[in-house]
C-alpha cells in the first residue's frame, strides 16, 4: 500500500484548503499552547495580539507559557504578548473557597488551588510590559474595524474589562470564539468519577462569573461556543507517533533546535498520559474550528446568560433558553452559536500537518517552510 501515501497525502491537504472567513485574531487564554498559534496562522489568519490573565494559572505563569511558546516557535519578534487580568473582577480566593464550602468542591481549582505556587517570574518572561492587554485588546480593534475575532479561551475578565472601557467594542468586532459553557454535564459528572466531574465544570467561567455574563450577553456579530465538543479529541500516541515519524524520529525531536514546538506537543518519550490525567485538547478544538469553521459539522442557536447568584450551586454556569421563552426583561440574554459535533479526525490530520511544518522562519517570511531534516 506504499503508492497511496502520495495520495492520501494529496487529499490532507486538500482537507485544510478551503479558506478561513477570518483574517485577525486576538487571543486571549490563561495559559497558551502550540496549536492556540499554529492553528490560526495555518488558517491565514493574522494574530494581532496574544494575552495572559489569572484563571487555570496565575497572570505571571499564563504570560509565562504565552512567552516559552512563542520563543519555541521562534515567533517572539511579530506577535505581541500583553499582560491581561491578574484577578476576577469580584470573586476571589476567598469568596470562591466560601462558595465551595456552602456546594461542594470542584476537583480543578485552577490559581485558586489552596498553596498555588508561580512557576514564572517577571523578569524571565518576553513580553510587552509598557502596556496591558484590554488596551491593547481595544487598539486592535480599533485598528480593523470589523475584521478582528476575540478568541477567548479562559476567563472571561481581560474582554470584560475591555468592554468596560469601550461598552460598543463588541459591535466593531468579527465576533468572540470561547472555550466554555458546558451543558447537561450533571449526570456525567456525578456518575463519571472526579476526572469526567472536572471535564463539564465549567471553571472558566466559573472563576468570574461576573465577566462572563457582562461578555456573553454583549452585542458580538456573532458569538461561537463549543463546550461539549471540547472534550472529544485527546492527544494519542498514535497522533504523537505519526507527528514524530515525519520528522526523522524521536531523537531528533529531542534534539534539534526546529523542533521545540514539537518536543513540547509530544514530550521527549512521545508518549500520551494514561487515561486517569490525559486532558482533552480544549483549547486546541477551538482553535482548529475557529480558523477552519468548515470542521463544525452541527450546530444550534441559543439564548444564553451566565448565572451570577453566589447563593447558587450554578454559580458561573450558563443557563440556556429558546430564542421565544428567554427573558425579555431583567436578565440580559446573549445569542450564541452552540457547536454540538466537529470533523475530529480532520482536526487530528491537522495537527499532523502543522507539527510536520517548520515555522521557525514565520516572522520572515510569513508562513511555514518544509523542514530540510
Ligand atoms: C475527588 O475529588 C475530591 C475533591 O478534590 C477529593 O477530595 C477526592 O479525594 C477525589 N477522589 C479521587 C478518587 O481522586
Ligand atoms: C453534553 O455532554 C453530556 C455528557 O456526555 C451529554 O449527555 C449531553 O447530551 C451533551 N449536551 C449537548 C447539548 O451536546
Ligand atoms: C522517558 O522515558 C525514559 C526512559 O524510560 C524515562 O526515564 C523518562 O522519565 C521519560 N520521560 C518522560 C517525560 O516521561
Ligand atoms: C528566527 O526568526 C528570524 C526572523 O525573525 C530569522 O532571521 C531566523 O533565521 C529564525 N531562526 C531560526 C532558527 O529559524
């Protein structure tokens, strides 16, 4: 079956050709991988900015792994990394350990884990210090009016402080593609063991209720929710192997200088964790559909809004309605595109693809090259 490989290779291509409707980005996490960068500027897509704000990690270890990453992939000089959010608007260590105590714990504390340590400090890290990231946030979208797509993948706080600069930004904005607001997860979670309770909690969300709901229910062109599907591609050994073969082996991997962004995709034994502390490629689901919306296969349209109740065991959860029973008065409702199934094994060829590209060369010429291995 050797002489189909050209072929088959052919039609991978082929799968990622059609064109992203997207040309800018702005992407804002709590933490950042490879594929949050790679996915988009595959796709075409300018990134005109990046951030790091408290939420799974602290501020200074979010920017942290924005700045490794970026330096990995040799991409420190043409994209700018801000600082974002270094707390919730209003919840708290405090307030958040008092709501854990009246509704049960969550299993995934993110930087409000009790005895959370920093593993960066500031004086280590490449970034933009002369500014911060709902500015910057601002000026980009100023910049292009209409063209650039919020992507927010932890909490909600850095758009929502934003917005409370500039109420109208979302409006002048391409739209805003989050990584959260799980729905129905209740049987799943508390039948399923602490690991599948931690996969439906909605944690970005939940670490500042408050942003979220003021972000949600704001005027967007459009708002992009995946959630559920988040859960449904994890990294395999399978997929590290197939990465690592076409790049001349694990040693290499290990070794060569190019190779930093895959190293730190598929570890130095390219081996996946076991099941009980593998986690979904969250962010990265996101990322792949957002620069390729042609990978969502099914979506719905909901009204949505964020519960901001502290005497509420949904807390930070969304509540969704339909566009004729939702609240017309009172609480504010945001309309959302609901993805509910993706083209997983398109998205696995991607990865595939990115990895298998040298980007090294991105801030010079614009693309990726063929490694010469
Ligand atoms: C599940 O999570 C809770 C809360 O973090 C913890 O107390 C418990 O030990 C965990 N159970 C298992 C089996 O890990
Ligand atoms: C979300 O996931 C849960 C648990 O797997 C499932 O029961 C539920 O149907 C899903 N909801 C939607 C809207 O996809
Ligand atoms: C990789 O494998 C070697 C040899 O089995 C082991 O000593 C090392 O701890 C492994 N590294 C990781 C990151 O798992
Ligand atoms: C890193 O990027 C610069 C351009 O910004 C380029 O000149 C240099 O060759 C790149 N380094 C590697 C190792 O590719």
């Amino acid at each position: 079956m050797k002489f189909t490989a050209g072929i088959v290779s052919a039609l991978l291509a082929s799968a990622v050709t059609a064109a992203s409707p997207y040309k800018k980005i702005f992407i804002e996490n709590d933490g950042c991988t490879g594929l949050n960068i790679l996915f988009p500027l595959l796709g075409d897509i300018e990134i005109v900015g990046m951030s790091g704000s408290m939420g799974s990690y602290s501020r200074v270890d979010a920017v942290g792994s924005c700045s490794t990453l970026l330096a990995d992939l040799n991409m420190t000089s043409c994209i700018p990394l801000y600082a974002g959010a270094e707390h919730p608007l209003l919840f708290n260590k405090n307030t958040f350990k008092v709501w854990e105590t009246l509704y049960g714990p969550l299993v995934w504390e993110g930087a409000f884990t009790a005895g959370y340590e920093d593993s960066y400090t500031w004086d280590e890290i490449n970034y933009d210090d002369t500014t911060f990231a709902a500015v910057e946030l601002i000026k980009a979208v100023k910049a292009a009016p209409h063209e650039v797509l919020v992507y927010a993948a932890g909490t909600m706080t850095t758009v929502a402080q934003a917005l409370t600069i500039w109420p109208e930004m979302p409006k002048y904005t391409r739209g805003l593609t989050i990584m959260g607001g799980y729905l129905d997860g209740q049987i799943a979670q508390a039948t399923g063991g602490n690991m599948t309770s931690d996969l439906f909690s909605d944690i970005n969300l939940i670490q500042d209720p408050e942003a979220a709901q003021m972000v949600l229910t704001a005027d967007w062109p459009e708002l992009i929710i995946g959630a559920n599907v988040t859960n449904t591609i994890y990294p395999t050994t399978e997929l590290f192997e197939r990465i690592v073969e076409k790049v001349g082996g694990i040693e290499n991997v290990r070794t060569n200088p190019d190779l930093k962004a895959v190293l730190a995709f598929v570890g130095e034994n390219a081996t996946a964790p076991d099941a009980s502390t593998n986690l979904p490629l969250w962010d990265e689901i996101v990322s792949a559909y957002t620069a390729y919306p042609d990978l969502i296969k099914s979506e719905i349209k909901i009204k949505l809004a964020v519960d901001t109740s502290i005497a509420s065991p949904f807390y930070g959860n969304i509540r969704v309605w339909s566009e004729e029973l939702a609240p017309k008065h009172g609480v504010k409702t945001g309309t959302a595109r609901w993805i509910t199934d993706i083209d997983r094994e398109r998205i696995e060829n991607m990865i595939v693809d990115v990895y298998t590209k040298n980007w090294n060369e991105y801030c010079k010429v614009g693309g990726p090259l063929d490694f010469d291995l």
